[in-house]
C-alpha cells in the first residue's frame, strides 16, 4: 500500500445547523502538516463531530475553505475515511468480503482487491480471521474489519470519533496503539475527537482543546513523547496531568459547572487508567 498523508489548511471555518439559531463554531482556523496525529479534545456538545463531519467533507460549512494539499474540499472522498464507534459491517458477509467492499464498488479485478485485502487484514492482525463471518467476531475485532475496510482505500486522511469508546478498556489500548503505530507506519493523518485525555495522549502529536459555544479552539499541546507510550510512563502522566488541567480551565471558562466537568474528564480516562 502505498499512502501518503496530506497537508490540511482549514480557514475561518463555521458552520451553523439552522439559518436563525447560533452557529456552531465561527472563524475556526487549523492547520495539519502530512502525517500528524492530531487529537481535539473537548466536552459534549463544543462541535467535535460536527467540525470532523465537515472535514470528511459529510456536511458543507457555512463559511471558510478546507484545502488538502492545493485541493478545495467540498465533498466527501475515499482519500478520507472517517470511523465511527459502532463498526457498521455487513453483518452477513465475511470478513475479508466486509474489507473488500469498497474496493469492489471501485471495480478493482478480483486478484488485486484479494491482495489489497490481505494486506489490510495482516496490518490489523486479522489475517485468521480473513473467512469467519463477522457475526462471530468480538466488538474489538469487528472495529479492526472497520479499520482495515479504511486502510484498503488507502486514505490520506483517517478521521476518528471517539471509535473506541463502546469496548473494553484492554480491547481500546490495543487499537489506541495498533492505529498510531499502523498510520505512523503508512505515513497518512489521523484526525481523532475524543473526551478521553488519555486516549489524546497515547495517541496523538498535537492535542487541540475545544470549548464554548460557538465553539473554539482554546489551547494547543505538542505531544512530544516516544513511541511506544505507555500508560503508566511519568512522561505519559505528566502530559495527561497538564491535558487534564488545560480542559478543566477551558470548560469552567466556558461556563460548564465544575462537578461535570470532573465528572465528563475524570471519571472515563480513570476507568481506563485502573484497567489497563
Ligand atoms: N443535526 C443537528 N441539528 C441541530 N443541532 C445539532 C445537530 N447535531 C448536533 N447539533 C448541536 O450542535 C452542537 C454540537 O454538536 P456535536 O455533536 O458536534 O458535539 P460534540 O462535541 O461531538 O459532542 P459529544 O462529545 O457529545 O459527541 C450541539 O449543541 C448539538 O446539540
Ligand atoms: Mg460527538
């Protein structure tokens, strides 16, 4: 496979769901060179999906330009691949069949998408798996069919809304590391939206916090640690610590009251911290 990633350039972004409501985010500026990870933390309801629907070109933004690379986005491609947290898998095919789809609809002849295929599931470690139903697969494992059903089209660009949130905090280390390490790897962006610090920091270069409504980025962290990151490191800690910190100020500034604050941060990266 051969992938590449993109230089993405977002200015004066916003979006608005309805003519005479508010808008969403307004003026929203970010910039992602080729290959980075970038994280955008933030608490429910600030416009993390709603920005990644626009990126993946989903929904049109009511005002500003996304370019990646020299390219004017104004729709949805399979050069970006979003995924969601429920896996959506044909749930009658196989699996090497569910990886294949795309590729099919493409019309690639049978050899080239049977190797295309076999690539993507031995990236995802799921090569024994290439002709089980998908029915008979866990949770975990149906995401990494998703995953490789993404990897086959060989984006530039993978966008993830909080894909891993409905699995076991074990299942969830192993794809947070498995998908930094394969995009790390092939070289393409990730763009991952989560309320999960430490997925941020187990997963990204750059973490950006979003807060407010509108919506606006607030604070930006360079996520300078070595791969592999492991949880329990004193660098991952310290980073998670000042992560922690920054989205607290961000959501009290933006008027949400401190418990739920806690709440919303705290008590969802400690479940994990305690597990895995
Ligand atoms: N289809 C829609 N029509 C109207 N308003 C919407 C729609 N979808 C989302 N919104 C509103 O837009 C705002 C941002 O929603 P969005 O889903 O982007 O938030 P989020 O940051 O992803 O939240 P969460 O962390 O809960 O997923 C919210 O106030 C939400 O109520
Ligand atoms: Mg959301």
């Amino acid at each position: 496979m051969s992938i590449r990633g993109v230089n993405i350039s977002i200015k004066g972004l916003g979006y608005r769901y309805s003519s005479r409501g508010n808008p969403t985010f307004s003026n929203l500026m970010l910039e992602s060179p080729r290959g980075e990870a970038l994280a955008i933390i933030g608490r429910s309801g600030c416009g993390k999906s709603t920005l990644l629907h626009i990126i993946a070109g989903l929904n049109r933004p009511t005002e500003g330009t996304m370019h990646f690379d020299d390219k004017k986005i104004e729709g949805p491609s399979s050069r970006w691949v979003m995924m969601f947290q429920a896996p959506h898998l044909f749930p009658w095919m196989k699996v090497s069949q569910n990886v294949g789809v795309g590729l099919g609809f493409a019309g690639w002849p049978e050899k080239e998408k049977a190797e295309r295929v076999a690539e993507a599931l031995k990236l995802v470690e799921l090569s024994d798996y290439a002709d089980t139903n998908v029915q008979d697969l866990s949770g975990g494992q149906q995401q990494r069919v998703a995953l490789a059903r993404s990897l086959v089209m060989e984006p530039e660009l993978l966008l993830l809304d909080e894909p891993f949130s409905a699995l076991d905090a074990f299942t969830r280390a192993s794809l947070q590391r498995d998908v930094r390490s394969i995009a790390k790897r092939l070289g393409f962006n990730l763009i991952i939206v989560t309320h999960d610090i430490d997925e941020a920091v187990l997963m990204a270069d750059r973490a950006l916090i979003m807060a407010g409504a509108p919506g606006k980025i607030v604070h930006e962290f360079a996520v300078n640690l070595t791969d592999p990151r492991q949880r329990q490191d004193p660098a991952v800690q310290s980073m998670r610590a000042r992560l922690m910190d920054a989205f607290h100020t961000a959501a009290q500034v933006a008027g949400a009251p401190a418990e739920e604050v806690a709440e919303e941060a705290g008590a969802e990266s400690s479940s994990v911290s305690q597990h895995a």
